[in-house]
C-alpha cells in the first residue's frame, strides 16, 4: 500500500477528519515509531569529500586573486582572477555555496550565492575565425538589458585568425549578459565576456576593512544527512583512522584555534549547527566542523542513525519491516485523540462515542503489531551492531552495541 492507499481507508473512521488532517496524522505515527525504536532502515551509510583549498594546495595557503568587502555588509567582490577561479565550472560538488570564505586570518564565513556586480572582467576567445584582415580594433561590449560603457581590444593575427586573449579596456556598468559583435571581413571570430564576480555570505562581515586582500575558500563545514539522529562511526579513509566526535565542542576549538590557522589532517568533528544557509540544499540538517581544518582533498566515511524521510507523495510507501498497518493504527491512535479533544465544541455524528477508550485500544493494536516487526527486523539490526565471536588472533576487537556504547570483545 501507498500514502494515498493510507490516507483514503482513514478518511471516514474518524468524523470531522479531512485529507489534511489525516496526510499529518499518518507522518507523526511514522515519526513517532521511528522515535520509539530503533530500525534497520534508520541505518545510513555516506561520506564527505574535502575539495581542498580553492585553487589547490599551495605554500602560500591563499585562494586565487584578491577580494573587496566592506564591515557590515554582506556582499564580497573578486578582482578578475579571484572571477575567473569562482566561475570555473566544477565536474561534481562541492558548490561553492557549500564552502566558506574568509581573510587570513579572521572568522569563517558561509557563502550562501554566487553573482556580479554587472562590470566586465575580462573577455576570452571562442573561437578564432577565418581570413580577417590583420589588425588592432577597439571593439564595444554589447548588452540585451541596460548594460554600457565596456570595450575592449581585439587583435587580428597577421594569418586572418584571433588567437590573443582580447585587452579590457573599460569595466562599463550594468550589464547582465553581455556580449561582443566582431567582423574584420571573412569569418568572424566569436568570444565570451565575463562579468565581475560577488559572493554574498551569511552574516554582516565583521573583520576589518578588506581592499584587494589575500583570501581563502576551502570547506570546513559538512552536513549530517537529512533525519539524522547520532553518529556510530566516522572514519578518514585515506588515513585509515577514526574520527573523535564527541571530545571537543566549538567553544574547546574557541580556546584551541581561535584564528583557525592549524592546516592540518583533521582528528575532530565538531557540532557547529543546523544549516540555516538561505537556499541551502541541506537546510536545516545539522552541520560539523572538521578540525584542523582540511585544505587538501581527504575522504570520509560514516554511520549513522536517521530518521526515514517524511511521506510526501502519494505512491509513497512504509519500508520493510514496517507496514501500512502498523502506521494506520497508529496514526488512528492520534485521530482518536484530536477528537476527544474536540468533545464540546460540536454535536456532529460520533460526538458523544469514548474517544479517549478507542484510542487506547488503537494504542494496544499498534503495539501487538509492532512486536511482530521488531522481531522480524532484530537481526538486520544486529547485523549492523554485532560480530562472530572467534578466538584470537582473529577476534578482540570492540564493537559497537545496538545503544550506541562500546563492547571491549574478547581479549
């Protein structure tokens, strides 16, 4: 059966119900088992990637170009370089949204969009044409909205083609695509312009007045999954080690590494707090600080308890080994007490039946059922938890218990 399955054999048991009414109701009895218990489906298996440094590991530890910011506000701008390393298309994530900014070496900074400031940073060659006369021409940058003022410098090799990178002349203003028109007779050669990078980030710019100032991007947030409830295990997996997640808190990192300036493989991961990234694709999922900060690329696994996701659609379903049943009465179980609670306020059919006693019998269904998927579902949980026990040199190791503590095994 599907959400849509759930929500129509509900619609009616319960007078004064709507399709509403029962959608929410049959999510908290899902989330309300999820709760209660511990399930194979909870257990969640992911990773991060660490992308390094943006412009890649250097002695410098600084980021491509210079940036501009003001204290206050919220709005960095690239130099034409900084442009150019910003704009540059990636093959997989992380986005630059999901990374942070700052100068050397003050605070951290989420970066939440990535714009322009409507002036010309520089312009590329295309493609380089055919059979054009030979020359130097000072050429206008074009714009489809209100975009004016940008030209540039086009030279024409004495073969026809146009091969050298074309010379800003003037930013202009304005502009929201712009683009450049060039025929020197033959075939044209075509080009691309790129406007002047800005990033806007999450809070006010507290440090001190940047102008044209050293930089970093790197990541030193990740998010835990969606529904994400405790971790098991976090491991570095180019280093073959664990991750210690439950030593340090950010206020040891504030006495620790207030400045951040320890580069280094990461041992720590740190609660810093849900996402509340404007736009954010993770929003609201709990974020982590790794620390020493990563700046090259570093690969991690984990394990984790989370919560199944909501129902949303109506082909949606109950995984294994819950069934629609079990969630049905349930969720008849809060429906019950939604309408005693409504007693008094109206006189429609099945106002006066025993709402408090029918729900307790919906509770006593619930639970008969749910023993039943507990007992089908122990050994998958087990499996995630337990090892054989062997004698040494093969066993000794600990292993983690279904509540989340450690067994020291065999010695």
């Amino acid at each position: 059966m599907s959400l849509g399955t759930m929500i129509q054999s509900l619609l009616g048991t319960i007078p004064g119900s709507n399709y509403g009414l029962v959608k929410t109701s049959i999510n908290d009895a899902f989330r309300k088992i999820q709760d209660e218990n511990m399930w194979s489906f909870q257990l969640k298996t992911g990773g991060w990637l660490t992308p390094s440094l943006l412009g890649g590991p250097n002695t410098s530890f600084l980021s491509p170009g210079t940036i501009t910011v003001v204290p206050f506000t919220t709005t960095i701008t690239g130099d034409a370089v900084a442009t150019a390393a910003w704009t540059t298309n990636v093959p997989y994530p992380p986005l630059l949204t999901q990374q942070q900014i700052r100068v050397p070496y003050f605070d951290i900074y989420n970066i939440i969009a990535l714009g322009n400031n409507g002036t010309v940073a520089s312009a590329t060659v295309s493609t380089a044409g055919a059979s054009q006369t030979p020359g130097v021409y000072t050429v206008p940058i074009l714009d489809s909205a209100t975009g004016a003022g940008g030209t540039v410098s086009i030279t024409v090799d004495a073969n026809g083609t146009v091969t050298k990178t074309p010379v800003l002349l003037n930013a202009g203003s304005n502009y929201t695509t712009p683009y450049i028109t060039f025929s020197a007779g033959g075939n044209p050669a075509t080009f691309s312009v790129t406007l002047i990078a800005t990033l806007t980030i999450d809070r006010p710019w507290t440090a001190p007045p940047a102008q044209s100032s050293n930089y970093m991007i790197y990541q030193s947030l990740y998010p835990a999954p969606a529904g994400f409830k405790k971790w098991f295990y976090i491991s570095d997996v180019q280093n073959n080690c664990g991750m210690d997640w439950w030593t340090k808190t950010e206020s040891d990192l504030a006495n620790d590494d207030p400045e951040r300036t320890i580069f280094d493989q990461p041992y720590y991961v740190c609660a810093w707090g849900p996402d509340n990234r404007p736009g954010s694709a993770t929003a609201g999922q709990m974020m982590y600080e790794l620390w020493p900060s990563p700046i090259s690329v570093l690969t991690y696994s984990f394990g984790c308890l989370c919560n199944y996701p909501p129902l949303v659609n109506n082909t949606d379903t109950i995984p294994y080994p819950l069934n629609d049943e079990i969630v049905k009465w349930r969720a008849r179980e809060i429906l019950c007490q939604w309408k005693e609670g409504m007693k008094g306020d109206n006189l429609e059919r099945g106002s006066g039946a025993n709402w408090q006693f029918l729900s307790k019998a919906a509770h006593e269904e619930y639970k008969e059922l749910l023993k039943q998927a507990r007992i089908m579902d122990s050994n998958l949980v087990s499996l995630y938890f337990t090892k054989s026990r062997q004698l040494p040199p093969f066993g000794g190791e600990p292993f983690s218990s279904p509540n989340g503590n450690t067994n020291i095994g065999l010695f």
